[in-house]
C-alpha cells in the first residue's frame, strides 16, 4: 500500500513540472520577436542613418556654417564697370578716342564681368581697330551713346585697312549690347565711282573700292549681341567669319534702299547661329548665308527694304 502512495505522488509531481509557466512564458517571447522583426521591415526609423539628420530650421545653435561658393555674399561676380572717359575719351565727334577705347578694353577684358561703357550722350570717333581677347567670363561691351568711323575714304588713315572698322578677334563669351548707335557714316563711300549704278547708264566705274564691313567678329564663340542700333555701313553692318554660337536679337539695323552692298548681317564659316526679333532695312541681302555655316536659326525678322535672305553656299536665294 505504501508502496501504491509512493507512486502517485511521483506522478503528481511529474504532470505538475511538464506544467511550468517558464515554458508557456518562453512560448510567448518567441511570438513578439517575430512579431518586432515583421514591424522593424516595414519602416526605417531602427536603421541607422548614413549622415547625420539636418539641423531643424528652428535650432538655436548659433554655430556659422562654411559659406559655400554659390554665396551671394560671397560672390566675386559683381560687374565692374571701365568707363571709356575716364581712360580719356573725350566724346565730342572729332577727337580720335581710339587709344582711350583699346585701353578700357585692356582693363575691362582682363577682370571677370568686366563692362566696357560707351555713355550716353557722347559719341566716340574710333579709327579702324582690332579689339582682341580672350577676355575674363562675362565680359560685357555696353555702348549707349554714339560710336562711328572716320567719315569717308578721304579721312581714313592711310595706314588702317579699309575693309573693316571694328573687329572682335578671338573672344569668349562676349555680349554686345546697349541703348546706343553704331554710326556707320556711309555716304562717301557708297559714292565711289566703282560701286555699282554710279557711273553712266548704270554702269561701273575704274577706281579705288575697298569699303569697310562697320564690325566683324573673327573666329570668336558664345557671342551675344543684342538691343543696338546700326546703320548706314559702308559696306556690311554685321559679318562674323570663323564664329560658333551667336546669339543676335532686338537688333536694328539700317541704310538706304539703294546704297550699294550693305548687306545687314552676313555669316559665313560659322555655326550654331540664332538670329531673332529684329528689323533690317538695307541696300543689298537682308542676311546672308556664306559657305561653312551650319545650324542657323532665323524667326521673327522684318527685312526691307532689302534683297531678302540669302543662302550664298547652296545658290538658293529666299525673297521676302
């Protein structure tokens, strides 16, 4: 009997320690692992970023930052403005201020958004010049009073070239621009006994003839000019020769109806050519498309009078 008592109590004991709630609490912690890792998949807050979070925009930490080179205060962009009078031009039609000019234009070239100025209500007689770069990044050409050539091929220096009066040569982003004019003074020299229709019954005849293109920008690129007036060139107003991405808009250009070729703006050898929003009025093509160009664009230009657009490479004229 004993024996019998013995052996239930062992069997109790038994069936209450295969009942221990360590065991079912283990059970349980197993479930919210699983449960945690499922949660910590579908958002990033546990993972640790890879930089350090931004400072709220309400911080009060007064700790300056590095300023950064896009810093408008820090900025070294700020245009410059070389006045052509205080390198001595005088302004008053007569006075040759061509060495004035090539010593603005030195100054002006050399410093980044360098501006040249021609004021207003002046005007600069300038002999045939050659104006070379390259100049600093942003450099400006502004002309707002009056610019223009010796008058006539009687006052032309005999030692400058008589084909061309005002050339840009090999500059880099440039932009020429302004309220001004561009005075050509072309009446005496259209009057040349060799230009066409001046000799009798509308004939040609023997003589001197080389007239000056008013401004010719050579082998240049990103050009930019814009905003001036020109006129009455003695030969073409505009020529750009070896030239890639020309800008030309809110141009004026003019001359008489008869003066002998004036061509408005003449390209040739140049690529990447946008001409836009302007008014030509001359005696010969309104734009001319020489040999070597590629990519030009023209959109909103009045010609005329004038012989209209010309593409001279393909020997296909366009009248308007």
């Amino acid at each position: 009997m004993a024996d019998l008592r013995g052996l239930l109590l062992m069997c109790v004991v038994f069936t209450f320690l295969s009942f221990n709630p360590g065991n079912v609490e283990g059970r349980k912690h197993i479930h919210k692992k699983q449960k945690s890792r499922s949660s910590n998949a579908e958002s990033p807050i546990s993972l640790s970023p890879a930089y350090p979070p931004a400072t709220p925009p309400n911080s009060n930490d007064p700790t300056p930052t590095d300023p950064t080179p896009t810093d408008p205060g820090n900025s070294t962009s700020e245009p410059c403005v070389f006045d052509v009078t205080s390198f001595g031009a005088v302004g008053d039609g007569s006075t040759d201020d061509t060495a004035a000019f090539m010593a603005a234009w030195k100054a002006a070239c050399a410093v980044e958004s360098g501006v040249l100025l021609a004021p207003s209500d002046h005007v600069f007689l300038i002999t045939s010049t050659i104006l070379s770069g390259p100049c600093k990044p942003g450099f400006v050409f502004q002309v707002d009073g009056v610019l223009m050539p010796p008058d006539g091929p009687d006052n032309w220096p005999k030692s400058d070239s008589d084909k061309q009066w005002l050339v840009f040569y090999r500059v880099d982003g440039m932009t020429f621009t302004g309220r001004g004019t561009i005075e050509g003074n072309g009446q005496k020299w259209w009057e040349l006994p060799c230009k066409p229709h001046r000799g009798p019954h509308g004939t040609s005849l023997p003589g001197p003839c080389n007239s000056p293109a008013l401004i010719r920008f050579f082998m240049s690129s990103n050009l930019v000019v814009s905003g001036l007036r020109i006129q009455n060139s003695p030969q073409f107003h505009m020529k750009f020769d070896g030239c890639e991405g020309v800008l030309i808009e809110k141009l004026s250009i003019s001359s008489p109806a008869l003066s002998p070729n004036t061509d408005g703006i003449h390209i040739e050898n140049t690529k990447s050519v946008g001409i836009y929003n302007s008014i030509i009025a001359n005696g010969d093509d309104c734009i001319s498309i020489g040999p070597g160009c590629s990519d030009v664009d023209i959109e909103n230009v009045t010609c005329g009078p004038s012989h209209g657009i010309s593409i001279v490479s393909f020997w296909i004229a366009w009248r308007c």
